[in-house]
C-alpha cells in the first residue's frame, strides 16, 4: 500500500532573498551591456556574481 503524503512532508516554502534577485538581476544587465555596449562591461558582472555566490554560501 502506498503512503498518503500530508501537508507535514512538503518542505516549507522558503522566503525570498531579495538580494540574490537583485544581483542576479543586475548581473544579467551587465551581461547585457557587455553585448551591445562594451566589453568592459564584464568587470562589474563578474563583481555581482562574486556577491551574489557570497550571498548565497552565507546560509
């Protein structure tokens, strides 16, 4: 017989970082500008990944 799963054995549903969304979001912009624009653009998207990888270890 197969187990019945109760709302008890879903995980919680976590809250957002909204840190991570905005250096995830910024980094994208970057990206972006370092298409069209410049190459140096690359710099600063490579910074907001560093953050947001800090961000998310620190849990």
């Amino acid at each position: 017989m197969k187990k019945k799963k109760n709302k008890k054995d879903y995980p919680k549903k976590s809250k957002i970082n909204w840190k991570v969304v905005i250096y995830s979001f910024s980094g994208l912009i970057f990206l972006g500008l370092m298409f069209f624009i410049d190459w140096l653009f690359i710099i600063p998207a490579v910074i907001m990944m560093w953050l947001n990888q800090k961000e998310i270890m620190k849990k």
